[in-house]
C-alpha cells in the first residue's frame, strides 16, 4: 500500500485544505504515515503571511527530501502560490501547486511519475473566480468539524500577502454548504466552526444569498447542536447577523473579531475598514442582542508609525471593551506589502515590551470573563482527556461561548453535549462539575482528540 505523509504550517483554513487532499489520497488507496516516518509521497502545505514563515516552509521541505529522496516531494499553499520558481529551486522538489487545483493533485502526481520532471502547476491566482470544491467528511482526531465556505480577500490590508496567494473573495455554493454540513452530522459532529479567509464575506459574490441566509438555513439541519464562526469582521456584521445568532439556540455565544490596532490613525494606515468608534457600537450591538457573549480578537503590536501614545490610547481602548481574550501578536515585515515599505518602522524591544503587557491585559479581561460566569452551567462538548495534571478521571472540553473548562468524567463523554457547571474560574483552564449528559455519541468519536 503506498503512504502518503502531510505537514501542514499555518491557519486553520490551511489544515482544512490538508484534510481535503488526504480524502484524495484515501480514496487512491493510500495509508498515511507521520512525517517523520518513510513515505512515498510528502505534502507540505505552506504558510506565507509572514517571512518567517517562508523560511519554516523551506526547512520543512529540506526536512522531506532528506528523509527519502526517493518520495515524491510535493509542496502547496500560500508560499507554494507566491513563489514556485522559489521553491522548485530547492533540490528534490518535484510538484509545485498553489491554493488552487488542489482536486488534480493525484493527476499532477501520476504525470510527474511517468515524465520524471518537476511539475510547476500553480496558475494566476487573481484570475480565479469560483470556489475549488474539497469536501472533508469526517476528520481525523477531531470533535469538532471544520466546513470551509469561503475562500480569498479583498480587503488589501497593507500588513497582509494573503490576498496575493488567496486570490479575490469567493463563496462555496449554499447548496455545497448544507450538503457537506448534512454529511458531518451523520457522521456523528455536534459541533461545526465555519470557516474561510475572510469567513464574514461569505455571498458577496452570490445573488441576493448572504451569510445571514446560510447561518439560517444551518439552523435548521436536524441534528446540529452549535455552530461556531471561525472568524468575522466587525465591518461584516450586520443587523441581519445579529438577529440570527441572537434568535438560534445552535449558534454559539462566542465571536472572534479582529480589532488590530485600538488606535484609529493605526486602523488608516493599515487600511482597515472601521473606525474604533464604528468597532465599539459594534460590539455594544452584540452584547446588547447575546447578554453573555464571548468576544475573542486579534491585535498587532508596535505597526509602523505607533507612537507610545498611540498604542496607550489603543491599550485604553481595548480594556474599555473588554474582551474575553485577545491573541497579540509583534508586527513582523513582509515582503511585498506596503507595510513593509513604511517609515517609522518601531524597535523590537519596544514592540515586545507592549505585547507582553497586552498580554498581561487579555489575561486579567480573560478571567474576569469568566469569574462572571461560576455558578452557571455551561452546554459543554469535552475533547480530550486532560493531561495537565496527575488527577485520573478529568476531561476538558469548550462551553459555547469558549471557556475551556476541566471536570471529573470518563472518556467515553468525549464528543457528548454535556452540562457542566463552572466552578472554578482560571486563565486559559477552568474548572467545572458535570450535571448531565445529552444522547451517547458515536464510537469514532468517544476517542477523538482535541483540534
């Protein structure tokens, strides 16, 4: 039986796309091995948003040809996108292909192994206009599904090469959606995370069908239990959005909404679409129609141009709002954006210094959040045994609005919808009681792991 192995660097939307292509493989008969083993074929799905990760994605590709120069080395994503000519340079590379016709990637195998020379199949990509369809029914590991409905950007944030290796916004069709969604409940997932790259687009390019639409119709699929977005915009969620996560039970109480930068001047040369006054009301809306929310962001610490002042008001800001936690992260150059062009780059000292201190913040808002929930029982769906400890019998899973909570159970609940009462706020891990339990799961997933 011939093996296949992937390595995947990235996003989220990056693994999906590796659980697509291993369908491809499982369905040409292939077993798939880890990475570090001997296989015939290597997939390395690559990162590009930032320069780092051009870097990490050629150490693993040099990783691949090493362990067995006989294998078939074959490199997608967005590096793959960006810089083929790039990659194809790196000996014992023999198939380039981008964020597209990931579907041929069995055909462009066969015919590098009758021809024997390098294949470079990576297209325009900003000449793309549908969605590559790649279904994933059922994945490995995994209590949650993850549905990717979207995919590409057009938003050209100046920080950001991922429209250049994404390509244009495009909608997975709402009939695909429901299908596929239909297919991972019968395989026995309570829970679903839409997801995409720029999730909240979702039906710009359709007629007259938006995301409100196909949040509704998910509602209505027999046997969904939540349904989580991965990500959205603040600029994306309108009035119509709103009204639906507050009307459906299945939509879960947690929303990530990257802010970026808490200071508007920082917010214009970014080239984001909202004021932080528009992103306030925003927020107010939605706490105001889901009393409780979980709100999650993404910040970018020490952009060029951020003064002291600057970043103290946008530190205000972000207190004042009160997040549930926020991912921080140093801006880092990257080639070929117009961030990386500017002037008033900001020393890396100082640029550390503040992420630790926002990190500092988003760990005091994230325990407040949840000391606001003890007492309260949370529909929780555990994952995993819990190994942070050496207590026996204690399993860890996600309430709906994104504690992650420890409580006494068997592993035989993983993948269940439980009750379980909070009674012990922390960061990063809480503790809980469990009260009940719904329906019995099914087996593949009472020995699933976290995502």
């Amino acid at each position: 039986m011939p093996s296949v192995a992937f390595y995947t660097l990235g996003c989220k939307v990056n693994f999906y796309d590796t659980e697509a292509m291993w369908q491809l493989f499982k369905q040409e008969g292939y077993e798939q091995v880890d990475f570090d083993a001997t296989a015939d074929v290597y997939i390395v799905n690559t990162c590009t948003v930032t320069n780092t990760g051009d870097k990490k994605s050629r150490q693993i590709i040099r990783r691949a040809v090493r362990r067995n120069p006989d294998a078939v080395i074959a490199v997608t994503g967005c590096y793959a996108q960006t810089s083929p000519a790039e990659i194809l340079a790196i000996p014992g590379v023999d198939l380039v292909v981008g964020t597209q016709d990931r579907e041929k990637l069995m055909s462009f195998i066969d015919q590098y192994q009758q021809e024997r020379q390098p294949v470079n199949a990576v297209r325009n990509i900003m000449k793309t206009r549908e969605f590559e369809e790649l279904d994933v029914p059922d994945f490995a590991e995994r209590t949650r599904a993850f549905l990717k409905i979207q995919e590409g950007c057009n938003n050209f944030c100046t920080f950001c090469i991922i429209p250049w290796s994404r390509g244009l916004s495009r909608s997975r069709s709402p009939e695909s959606v429901l299908a596929q969604a239909r297919q991972l409940v019968e395989a026995g997932y309570k829970e679903i995370v839409l997801t995409g790259i720029h999730t909240g687009g979702y039906g710009d390019d359709l007629e007259a069908y938006r995301l409100a639409d196909l949040l509704e119709d998910l509602d209505k699929v027999d046997g969904l239990e939540r349904i989580r977005i991965s990500s959205i915009e603040a600029s994306q969620i309108d009035e119509r959005v709103i009204a639906v996560l507050n009307r459906s039970p299945k939509m879960c109480r947690h929303l990530h909404i990257p802010l970026q930068a808490g200071n508007d001047a920082v917010l214009k040369r970014m080239r984001r679409k909202y004021t932080t006054a528009e992103f306030a009301e925003k927020i107010r809306r939605l706490k105001e129609a889901m009393p409780g929310v979980a709100i999650t962001t993404d910040v970018i610490v020490g952009f060029p141009g951020e003064t002291e002042e600057m970043y103290r008001e946008g530190y205000a800001f972000m207190e004042e709002i009160g997040f549930a936690e926020m991912h921080v992260f140093p801006y880092s150059k990257r080639t070929g954006t117009p961030a990386a062009r500017m002037e008033d780059q900001v020393d890396e000292d100082v640029k550390h210094e503040r992420v630790h201190q926002l990190i500092d913040l988003s760990e005091r808002m994230q325990l407040d959040y949840a000391r606001h929930h003890v007492g309260q029982v949370l529909d929780v769906i555990p994952e995993r045994a819990h190994k942070g400890d050496e207590e026996a019998g204690m399993i860890m899973g996600y309430s709906g609005n994104y504690i992650q909570i420890v409580f006494e159970g068997s592993e035989s609940l993983i993948g269940q919808l439980c009750q379980v009462r909070l009674t012990e706020a922390g960061v990063n891990e809480c503790r809980g009681e469990l009260v009940a339990v719904t329906e019995s799961a099914p087996a593949q997933l009472r020995t699933a792991s976290v995502v």
